[in-house]
C-alpha cells in the first residue's frame, strides 16, 4: 500500500472552490478507500517563511494537509491524473502497511 500526502496553503482555490475541497471530492470520485484534509497550525515550505494562521492580523496562508492510502497503483493512477487538473502543492509518496488489529 502506499500514503499520498499533498501540501498545499489552505487558501488556494481551484475555480471557485478552495482547493482543498476540489482535491478530496476528485479523491471521492476515483473512489480511494479513503482521505482526510488537515489544517495546520504553524509550518513553513520551501522559502522558509512561518505561517501562522491563528496569529493576530496574520494574512498568511494557512498550510494544509491532505493524506489518502491506497493500492499502490491506485495511488500512482490517481496522483497522475489530479496532476493533469493541477499543477500546485508539494506531493510525498511511502510505503506503509496496514494493521489490523
């Protein structure tokens, strides 16, 4: 099984919906077993620059989270085709094993 987990700031929209939105609803629709967006609390990217969406007049764009698992080749098809509708966001591959308990 492989977990997808796509970064991206809350704030950014895809159309006239948040972004966030558009990426799980697209999840829904390739039917992954399942998804779960995250909004975080304070984090930076890749130009270093903190974001803290809770400060006081903070206009910062809060950091998202969204993390979906899968079938390996679930994963792989359904990342290739969110990546032909959008081009944004920080995309992390792994392997993991499912635990039943």
């Amino acid at each position: 099984m492989l977990q997808a987990q796509i970064f991206i700031d809350k704030d950014e929209v895809f159309g006239t919906q948040p972004l966030y939105e558009f990426i799980i609803q697209f999840l829904l629709k390739q039917n992954v077993a399942g998804a779960t967006a995250f909004r975080g609390v304070i984090g930076f990217g890749e130009h270093h620059q903190l974001k803290r969406p809770d400060s006081l007049f903070s206009f910062d764009e809060p950091p998202m989270l969204i993390t979906f698992i899968d079938e390996d080749e679930k994963v792989t098809d359904t990342l290739t085709a969110l990546r032909k509708r959008v081009s944004s966001g920080f995309i992390v591959i792994s392997k993991v094993d499912r635990f039943n308990m």
